[in-house]
C-alpha cells in the first residue's frame, strides 16, 4: 500500500528526518515513506546545489532542519534558503536561539519563508508559543521537560489545549515513540499510544504539515523505519 499526501483533506503527511546521503534516501522510500526533513550542518549547506540535486531524484516532499551549531557565516544562511527554495520545502525547522539571530537575516534573504521554531529547551511553553510566528511542535520535548511526571492521558490534554489555541501557527511536528525513562528519538512504533495519541489530536486540527519520526541514526533502517511506515497504515484504516 502506498501513502500518497492528500489521502483526504484531514489526512497526515509522515516523514521520517535523515542526514542527506544516497543510502538515507533509499533506506527511507524503501521503507515508504513519501516525506522527509533533511538534517544540515555548515557544509552540507554550503554545498546546497549538490544536496539539491540529489534530493529532487525522489520523489519525496521535503522541510529542513537549520544547522545545530549557533555560529554560521552569511554563506550558510544564503544556502539554506537556496535549499529551500529548490526544494520548495515545507518549513524551515530551528531551535529558539538561532530564530532569535537569524530569524530577520533569513526572512530577509526569502520573506516567504516558514520559519519553524522548536520547543527545544525553553523557560516556558506559553512564551514560546506566544513569541513566535511559526511553530515545529516536538511533542517528545514536551513531554520530557517539565511534564515527565504526568500519566499519557494527562499530557495529551496539554497538547490538545495547545494545538488548539496554536493551530493557526503550527508549520511542522516531531514526533518521535517517546515513554517517559526511556531514551529518546526513538521510532514511533515503541510508543504506539502517545503517537496515535497525537495523529487524533492533529487530525482534530485539521493539521496540514509533517509529522516526522525524529528517531536516532541507529533507527534509519529498512526494519524501523517500515515498521513507523505500517503504525501510520493502521492509523489511517482506523479512521476510515
């Protein structure tokens, strides 16, 4: 069975994230996955034209992470947003820190652009929601700074209570299978209730954007990744 974005106006669009490399492109539409956020750092995107060329030889829908590290040249902020555009991604995804340097540079350089700000680690939810115009909700984060101690269902409340007043501002969501005392980014198959959990409430929203599978590099295989790929097959069979 193939998941085509557009199943139905309320349908979600998963993605699985990977650093760009021919074996992560073909681990991921083996898999079947059909949406990907593409992890950059420095050089990949001072060598955007290449990362571009490869990317646009699947047929994959795409948004990207903004580097990791704080400090980066003018040169890396023009080759994110030539990425962008060649990819015609989705949303650019960055911590707090770096919208707060960047965020004018970049809007400057594209004023189209969807910036997507984190909930990395943040003093408050409230503020961070309240300040930025474009959101990436990582429900993984959310559940391990500050809410930890909470039951499931108690913390879906809290995202649904978010996602309802924010909804107008949500570009993209991380997603990873995420139990409290467990490691994180984790494939979304080692939390099956959080991650249906979640895909209900954004389908209440109407949400239109990604919702990766943030899993960690030892994840990026063709059994995990399958397995986040039939999770979100079961999903959609039982909202028909």
């Amino acid at each position: 069975m193939r998941v085509k974005a557009g199943i139905s106006s309320d349908m979600l669009r998963l993605a699985t994230k990977f650093r760009p490399n021919v074996s992560a492109f073909e681990i991921a539409v083996r898999a079947g996955f059909h949406h990907a956020e593409l992890w950059t750092d420095a050089a990949l995107l001072l060598d955007w034209q290449q990362i571009a060329q490869l990317a646009q030889q699947y047929s994959l829908d795409y948004a990207l992470h903004f580097p990791n590290r704080l400090d980066q040249p003018i040169e890396v902020l023009t080759g994110a947003v030539e990425l962008y555009r060649a990819l015609n991604a989705s949303a650019l995804v960055l911590h707090q820190e770096h919208f707060t340097r960047y965020g004018k540079t970049l809007r400057y350089l594209h004023p189209e652009i969807r910036l997507a700000v984190e909930n990395h680690r943040i003093p408050s939810v409230s503020h961070w929601a309240d300040l930025n115009p474009g959101l990436a909700l990582d429900v993984e984060h959310l559940w391990m700074f500050g809410n930890q101690h909470l039951m499931l269902d108690n913390f879906l409340s809290i995202v649904r209570d978010l996602l309802h007043s924010y909804s107008f501002k949500l570009y993209h969501v991380h997603l990873p299978g995420y139990l409290p005392g467990y490691p994180e980014h984790r494939p979304m198959y080692c939390s099956r209730d959080l991650v249906y959990g979640v895909f209900d409430l954004l389908r209440e929203i109407a949400y239109q954007g990604l919702v990766v599978s943030e899993a960690n590099e030892e994840f990026q295989n063709g059994y995990d990744l399958r397995m986040d790929v039939l999770l979100f097959q079961k999903w959609i069979e039982r909202c028909k």
